[in-house]
C-alpha cells in the first residue's frame, strides 16, 4: 500500500501537521504536492505564505490549481516584485479571474508604454 491511498481518510488536522512537518524538513519521503487535495483552504493559504517566503518554485507551480484566487494572485505579486526568482507569473493567469486578468493586461500595456517613452528619452 502507498501512503497516498491514506490521504483521503485521514483529518485536516493531522494533515495540516504533516504538511508542517515536510515543510520544515522534518519528514522526508513524502510529498506536500500530494496532500494539497485534502488540506482546507485556510491551510493551503499558510502553506503558500511559508512556500513564497522559503521561494519554493516548484511547490508553489503545484499549489495554484487548489488555492483561492487571492491566493494566486499574491503568488502571482511575489513573482512580478522578484520576491520569488525562476517563478513563471504567467502560470498563474489561468486561476485568476478575467477582471484581474484585465488589470493585469492594462498594467503590463502601461508599463510597455512608459519604458518605451523612457527609451526616446535616452536617444
């Protein structure tokens, strides 16, 4: 039997402890991408927090399609700040909702324009 068949069955509180516990290095041979599925959302919101502060790419590129669009979201400012180097921010456009999407577009056309404006300026 596979540990992964257990998850399901066990409570958030004991997973949530797990998760901690593989967070903070102390239990090796599981992965935290597996619990996802199974942790509340109040959990995974701290998780998230912990994984950006500790810039874990990849675990933070398996989170995203179990977290709120909030949550997306603050990954996704993290990524744009460089708070977390090699993370691809355009992972997160597919989990946020069209008006962020939006925003997002009106900044990036905004931010295009005035670098351009900057550039003639230098010429």
């Amino acid at each position: 039997m596979k540990y992964t068949q257990l998850l399901p069955f066990m409570d958030r509180e004991e997973l949530n402890k797990i998760a901690q516990e593989i967070i903070n290095g102390e239990l090796k041979g599981v992965k935290l991408d597996r619990l996802f599925p199974f942790l509340g959302r109040e959990s995974l919101n701290e998780i998230v927090d912990q994984l950006i502060e500790k810039k874990d790419v990849e675990t933070l590129r398996h989170v995203i399609p179990f977290i709120s669009r909030q949550k997306v979201l603050d990954i996704y400012h993290a990524a744009e700040k460089g708070e977390i180097p090699d993370f691809d921010a355009s992972s997160c456009i597919p989990f946020l909702d069209s008006d962020k999407i939006k925003e997002i577009f009106r900044e990036l056309v905004k931010n295009a324009k005035e670098d351009l404006d900057d550039a003639d300026e230098d010429q």
